[in-house]
C-alpha cells in the first residue's frame, strides 16, 4: 500500500509497473511519480506500507529524464531515517541498491521536479533462496 504525504502527485505510479519476476529488473517503466510544476510544492513524499516488518535487501530504482536528489528512508511514520540518496544522474536506466535493513514501511521523496524515479521494486530476503524477485506490489499479499 502507497500512501501519498503530499496534496500533489500519484506515487502509486512508483509501484504500477511490476511486471516480470526477474531478478534484477530489466523492464523499461514509463509511468512516473510526479507532483507538479510549482517549486514550492518540495519537497513530497510517499511511503510504502509493507504489512509487517520485512527484512529487505536490495531496492531498485528506475532512473529517468534529469536529475536532482530521490531520497529513501526507512522506519515508520513521523520518524523516519534516510537510508541512502540518488542523485538522478542516469537515464532510463535501472540503479541497484544493496541495503541490509529490517523494515515495515520505506519512504520516498521527491526533492523537486527533476527527480523522477519511473519505478520502485524492493527486495526481500527470502530464506530459501540467496535473493529472489519479491516486489513490492506482491508483498503485502504474502502476509498469512
Ligand atoms: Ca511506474
């Protein structure tokens, strides 16, 4: 579940294109988070509800047009802590990050209008496998 903190924008979009069970992602995502035109509008954010805590071990962002700061955060609600940062800087181009965390909500934001991240597949660890394709669309689902 996507929960938007902004007036603007549909980070849904983040999390539309979860075709394919690959490992690491190879699809070309086209649909991205946007808020508006107005400057004053940044920054925005948008977390993800994962249903429970999950040990999470590599997010995967696909990098589109121009650049500026896409920040990741994890922890919960009204106390977040920044994970890491991506600057935006390639193009059309999936960008790994292995992180080692053990979370049940993972925040984004969009510093301002350029940087667009097209789509978020995060992975968790699976205990049968070393890794394995389990995105974000799926997880909650997994809950029993
Ligand atoms: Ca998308």
């Amino acid at each position: 579940m996507v929960v938007n903190e902004s007036s603007v924008g549909d980070p849904g979009l983040l999390v539309d294109e979860q075709a394919g069970k690959e490992y690491p992602p190879d699809s070309s995502p086209v649909t991205q988070w946007h808020g508006d035109w107005k400057k004053e509008s940044y920054p925005i954010h948008a977390y993800i509800d994962l249903g429970r805590k999950r040990n999470i071990i590599a997010i995967y962002l696909y990098d589109t047009n121009s650049k500026g700061d896409f920040v990741v955060s994890v922890g919960e609600p009204g106390k977040w802590t920044e994970l890491f940062t991506d600057t935006c800087s390639l193009y059309n181009t999936w960008k790994a990050h292995d992180v080692d965390i053990s979370t049940r909500y993972v925040r984004f934001t969009k510093t301002s209008t350029e940087a667009n991240i097209a789509e978020v597949v995060i992975v968790e660890r699976d205990e049968d496998k070393e890794k394995s394709a389990q995105k974000t669309k799926e997880l909650p689902l997994k809950e029993k």
